[in-house]
C-alpha cells in the first residue's frame, strides 16, 4: 500500500514539472515573439523619423 502511494507521488510530480517546463517554455517563447513585434515597429518609426529629418535638411 506504501509503495502504491509513493509512486502515485512520484508520478504526479513528474507530470507536474512536465507540464511546468512546457509552459515555461511557451512563455518564454511567446515573450521572444512580443519582443521581436516590438523592435520592428520601433525600427519602423525610426525609419520614418529618418526620413522626415531627410526632408527637412533637403529643403534648407
């Protein structure tokens, strides 16, 4: 009876860290894409900031 309760334990905690590990994983993967998202849009308003003070010079 004490070995079948042990392992039930020990079962469960495998499963549970499985299933942490997996979305930690998913987190940290999904944080990576947010992140990505967010670089290119600054690069973007860079890019327009760029341009705009290029028309300003051209035009003095």
């Amino acid at each position: 009876m004490g070995d079948a309760i042990f392992q039930f334990v020990v079962f469960g905690l495998i499963i549970l860290g499985s299933i942490s590990f997996t979305l930690f994983i998913r987190r940290l993967l999904i944080n990576a894409s947010y992140k990505n998202q967010r670089l290119k849009n600054i690069e973007q308003k860079l890019d327009i900031i760029i341009e705009n003070m290029e028309k300003v010079d051209s035009s003095n």
